[in-house]
C-alpha cells in the first residue's frame, strides 16, 4: 500500500554546549560504531520543536500539556461564566476532565499538607501530564457550564450516560497540531490515545567524542582587596560535535489525526499542509535550550536533506557508523557531507527507493558542496513551500 512519508536529515555543528543533560549533568552519550558519540535525546528536540510552533500557529491550532488541567480549564469555565469562580470553577473543571479521560483529578498529598498550615487550598491536578487541545478545552468548558446550569451539581450531570460520552468525545476529536505530530497517551482511558504521527531520532555526532569540564569560578562583588579568592566555584561538563539528526513523519496518519479542517472555508488538506509546514520549519531551526545562556551555542544546520517518499521511512544514520574523520584541515561538515552523498544513493539504488521520492537540499557554504547532487536546492521559504505544496498534493480530497 502506498504511503506518504516525510524523512528529515540534518547535519548541526554545536560548539561547546550541554544542550541535553544525563542525571549527573553531563552531556548525554551512546556509543555507536563502537565510539563514544554525542547524543541529544529525542525528547529533547521535540520539545524545542513544539515551543517552537508558537511562533508558527495560530494558538487555536495548539494544545497545552500540563497536570493543572484543572486549572486551565477553570480559567476557560470563568471566561464563558464570570459567575463560576474559584474552589467552584475548580471542582466543575475536575469533574468534566474526570469524564473525559478517566483520569482521577485531586489535590496532591503535599499540597494538601501544606494546606492544612494554613496554606491557601491548592487546585487539584492529575497524576501525571495531560495533553488537551484548544478545541477540546473550550468544548469541555461548554459542557461543564451546561452541566452547572442544568443540574446544579456536576456529578449528577455525568451520572448521566450520555453526558459522559459527550465528555469524552469532545477529548478525542479536534486535535491540535502538536498533539496529532506527537501523539498523546492517557493512562487511564487508552481508547483516546492518539498515535504519533512523527518519530524523531535520538541526534548523534558523526564522530567520537570526549566530554570536557569547565571550572569557573565567581567573584563577589563586595570584596576588598583584603578579601581575595572566589565567592564561588563550580565545574560544568560540555562538549562540541556535528551532530546528524533525523525525523519521519507519516503524513497519512497526521492526516487522520487532525480529522476535519479547522475552519469550514478551507480544503480538507489545508490542515496537514500547515501542520506539515510548521513541523518542518521548527524541527529545523529549533534548538534545546539546555545550559543555553552558558554557552550561548545559538547554530543553525549546516545541511538539511528533505525527502517525500511512497515506502517506509528511511534514517541515514549508517552513513556515520565509521566515525567521520576531521579533514587535514579540521572540522567535520565536510567529510560527513561526503558520506552522506556516497551513502544515500547507494542505499536507495540497491532498494530501488529512488524511483518514488522527491528531494530537497538545503545546504550552507562551500564545506556542503558534496550533497548538492542529491536533489533540488533551495532555500528554508523554497523549502516549506515545496514541501507543503508536495505534501497536498499527494493527498487526494476524498482519501
């Protein structure tokens, strides 16, 4: 069966950074082609990217993943009826996504604690982060003013059958966009988890690494001269590398992910197309903002390959699996440029891959030279537009 897959490849050179941090607050690491290499976890990276959709979507095309759900939507129910307030917002909030997800909503142990010495009483919360989109936000605040109106207590309103499964159909349709790129699970209610439409790989260096350790020291601002030496001192763990990162997106599942379009004027393929075009334009330019102000490592790719394809996805990370060695001159873009460009014909000549797939390069300055031969050079803009354009297309309305 023909598929519509978007692969991802991009090559990142990061100076001295800890972008991605282990329990001991060392750069994180694996060992592949039997060296250390650098690794920036895939978690990672898709966070950076869905922060960086705020700049990219409208928030109505946006979801919010968070334990005070309950808060969230409370603030929605008062907007709706400035009436419903407070402790009662709250518990009307509690209630609905209670109904909607499965999920038990109360107030955690410790807060409830600290509450009984004379803190103010705190909101309650899920046990563990929920993902709801705008959409299904403002419709559960909808229903939980319904329920406030028409039987005064919420609980007697979901007692009803056909109440609750209004509750819950309202958390399963009109995902936003991350949600349908990222997929959601909910622990207590697994028929509303959504499938993620994209899979993004751990980022790697192309080479071996070692990390290194920085000793700094602080002065203190109001010492004299009588009193020398460091008002603090610390070490912190970095380390730099040319990383390859990968992602695919499955642009059918998105499609049925994000259902109907969102606004009735629009063509039922304008919602990936948009989706499609933020998804690329953040995964490449978005970067984890770990020990960010540290070391200030703000870099863009270096060479980005973008492939549509009609089979499974395909990673390119066994270009890399012999560490790529610096030039006579240093650096490492270039020669992994250079096995990129031998591995990937190669790999989609022996699978007859080649035939079905359209390609975009994306590449800067003359250390990128040998990936130009494999496809159509553009621009970041030229980029998303082709790209969202393609995608469209291969979409047939009635699909």
């Amino acid at each position: 069966m023909s598929r519509t897959i978007l692969d991802v490849h991009i090559l990142q050179t990061v100076p001295p950074s800890n972008l991605n941090r282990d329990d001991t607050g060392s750069p994180k690491t694996a060992v592949y082609g039997g060296v250390r290499r650098a690794r920036v976890s895939s978690q990672a990276w898709k966070r950076a990217t869905r922060r960086s959709f705020k700049e990219l979507l409208d928030p109505s095309e946006l979801g919010v993943r968070t334990k005070k759900v309950a808060e969230v939507l409370a603030e929605q129910i008062t907007a709706l009826e400035p009436s419903l307030r407070g402790a009662e917002a709250l518990t009307l909030a509690a209630e609905t996504v209670q109904a909607a997800t499965g999920s038990k909503i109360d107030v955690p142990k410790r807060k409830a604690s600290a509450a009984k010495n004379g803190e103010d009483q705190p909101a309650p919360e899920s046990s563990y982060l929920m993902f709801l989109s705008s959409r299904q936000l403002d419709g559960l605040a909808y229903l939980a003013v319904e329920g406030a109106k028409e039987e005064g207590d919420i609980k007697t309103f979901f007692k009803k059958k056909d109440n609750k499964t209004r509750a819950r159909e309202l958390a399963d349709t009109c995902h936003s966009v991350d949600i349908a790129l990222f997929g959601r699970m909910v622990a207590d209610s697994s028929d509303i988890n959504v499938d993620a439409a994209t899979q993004v790989a751990h980022a790697l260096s192309v080479h071996a690494v070692e990390n290194e350790s920085d000793y700094y020291t602080a002065v203190d601002d109001r010492n004299t001269d009588a009193e020398p030496g460091a008002g603090m001192i610390g070490v912190v763990d970095f380390n730099s590398a040319t990383l390859y990162r990968y992602a695919a997106l499955d642009v059918d599942q998105l499609r049925r992910n994000l259902g109907e379009g969102l606004r009735d004027d629009e063509p039922l393929t304008e919602p990936v197309r948009r989706a499609v075009a933020a998804f690329v334009e953040g995964f490449i330019t978005s970067l984890p903002t770990g020990k960010i102000n540290t070391f200030g490592n703000h870099t863009l790719p270096d060479a980005v390959v973008v492939k549509l394809r009609t089979s499974r996805p395909i990673s390119f990370v066994g270009a890399f699996e012999k560490p790529v060695r610096a030039n006579g001159e240093g650096g490492h873009v270039e020669a992994a440029c250079r096995a990129l460009a031998d591995y990937v014909p190669s790999i989609e000549g022996a699978y007859g891959a080649e035939e079905s797939t359209t390609t975009w390069v994306l590449r800067v300055g003359v250390h990128t030279q040998p990936i130009a031969g494999l496809g159509t050079e553009v621009t970041l803009r030229e980029l998303i537009e082709a790209v969202g354009a393609a995608v469209a297309g291969s979409l047939e309305p009635g699909e």
